[in-house]
C-alpha cells in the first residue's frame, strides 16, 4: 500500500486565514441587524469582559444597530482582574454605550456557601453561569436580544461553559477563528492595548487560555482550518507537517465537544421530531401554523 501523503492546502494557512476586514464587517453588520430584527428585536445585550472576542462583537453590535440599541455588562467577581475592567471601559468610553457593572461576588459565594468543596473548576463553571444569569435577566427587562462573543477556535475545541459563556441567541464571530478575530479587531479600531493583551476567561487568578490549552491559538487555528476547512483526516494533517501529539488532542477535543455545539440531542418517536425534521422557512414569513401542514 502507497503511503498516505496529503495534499497540500491551496494556500499556505496563513494566507487562507486572511479576511478581507471591509467586507467581513459589512457581512457581518447585516447579520446582526437581520437576525435581530426578524424575531422583534431592536436592542442588543452582552457580557463585555474587556476581552477582545467581546470587544469585536460589541464594535460589530455598533455597527449594524447604532450605539443607542447596544447593552454591555461587565460582572466582575472579587478575583478577576481589574485591568480587565478598565479594559471593559476603554470600550464602554469610545462607543459611548449603556453599560452596567454587576458585582456576581454575593452570587457565587452563595453556592459555594452550600458547595464548600467545589473546585476551581467547577467554580469558573458556576461563575460563567452566574453571568449568563444576569445577561438574560437583563434580555426580558430591556427587551435586548443575547449577543455571542465565542470564537470559532473556542468553540471547536468545547472551549467554554455550555449555558454559560457559550449562551447567546445570535453570535456573530463564531465562525471566525481566533486569528481571524484579530485582524477583524485592528480594522474596527479595538484600542490597541485589548489587542495585544494574552487572552484569558478570566475566571481564575492569572488564567490564560493559552497556558490551559498547552498550545498556542497560532498553532491551534493551523490545524483546525486543515481538519475542518480542507478535510483533512488526521493521518492528512501529520502528513502536511502538523505535530502527531498536537493532532491527536485537539482532534480528540473536538470530537469530545461536539455536545456544546449543538441542540439537546432528542431521540425520534415520532412522526416529526423536533432536532430532526420539524423545519419551516422561518425567514420567509411562511407561519409556524402554515408549516404545520407540509
């Protein structure tokens, strides 16, 4: 049998993960407004953690609704970092937005009260929660849909709490990479200090993301644009140049995440499930009603 060799992609990763800014942002402008406005909504709320997933999507918000129908909340707990704050407001300034600041201390501290044992990270789980929380309370009482600000890199490797950071009905950097939101940050003007900052959940003292990945984004965004844009099996990817350890956990840590990314998973009894089959032209204003009988 002839060895496996993989092709090589029709562009070095680099290049193939290059955006062009101008158009991403306008493409991306026009989602939000579409998808805000076609299920009532006129008004946007999000957590903004001084980050620059957020700090994309808020400048994206901006974008498409104007300042006046975007919501931010920063919900500090009593570890997280207060240059992530101040980070949070150089936003919050130069968009000129309504914001709130929602202490989760009192909130957390509640559970543990009655989980002593709870460990780190089932804490940072409880916190992530907490906030998304506060978030859609905030979305019934100002009637503000729940902007995203998961990445497509977080997302693929089941980085984040499902129902909690990874919670939003609209989410528009998800399928961005990482590196990919970086240039998308530059060209939308994200104050340069949020840019070149280590990105971190901040849900543990001096946590990283990429200290707990054990891999950098660089490297991870390489790979994963082989495994899921080319297709690349991974034997293809080793094969290309990528590490056979590195292949192997971020390939497993995709498949192992998969859950986070998708509907409850419901098993079909029925004539028409609902994750299954139960579809209608939503954007076309055929009504539930109507779909009913197709």
């Amino acid at each position: 049998m002839l060895p496996l060799i993989a092709p090589p992609p029709a562009l070095p990763i680099s290049r193939a993960l290059a955006i062009d800014a101008e158009v991403v942002m306008h493409v991306l402008a026009e989602f939000i407004k579409n998808e805000v406005r076609k299920v009532g909504f006129e008004r946007v709320v999000m957590g903004l953690s001084g980050g620059i997933d957020s700090a994309v999507s808020c400048y994206l918000a901006v974008r498409a609704l104007g300042a006046q129908n975007v919501q931010v909340i920063r919900m500090p707990y009593k570890s997280s970092s207060a240059a992530s704050l101040a980070d949070a407001q150089l936003i919050i300034e130069e968009l000129n937005l309504a914001h709130e600041t929602v202490e989760i201390t009192g909130m957390v501290d509640a559970f543990t009260a009655v989980s002593p044992q709870v460990s780190a990270h089932r804490l940072g789980n409880v916190m992530a929660r907490m906030r998304m929380i506060t978030v859609y309370d905030r979305s019934m009482r100002d009637k503000a849909l729940v902007l995203g600000t998961s990445n497509k890199t977080e997302l693929l490797l089941g980085y984040g709490t499902i129902f909690g950071d990874l919670a939003s009905a609209v989410n528009p950097i998800g399928d961005l990479y990482k590196t990919q939101v970086r240039q998308l940050a530059r060209a939308l003007g994200v104050p340069q200090p949020i840019i070149d900052k280590a990105p971190s959940a901040d849900l543990l003292p001096d946590q990283t993301d990429e200290s707990d990945f054990g891999f950098t984004y660089e490297q991870a965004d390489g790979l994963l644009y082989l495994l899921v844009d080319e297709r690349y099996s991974p034997e293809e990817a080793v094969a290309a140049g990528q590490d056979p350890t590195l292949v192997e956990r971020i390939a497993r840590m995709v498949r192992l995440s998969h859950y986070k990314r998708t509907l409850p998973v419901i098993p079909k009894l029925s004539g028409r499930s609902i994750s299954h089959d139960f579809r209608y032209l939503r954007d076309s204003g055929v009504s539930l009603v109507m779909s009913l009988f197709y």
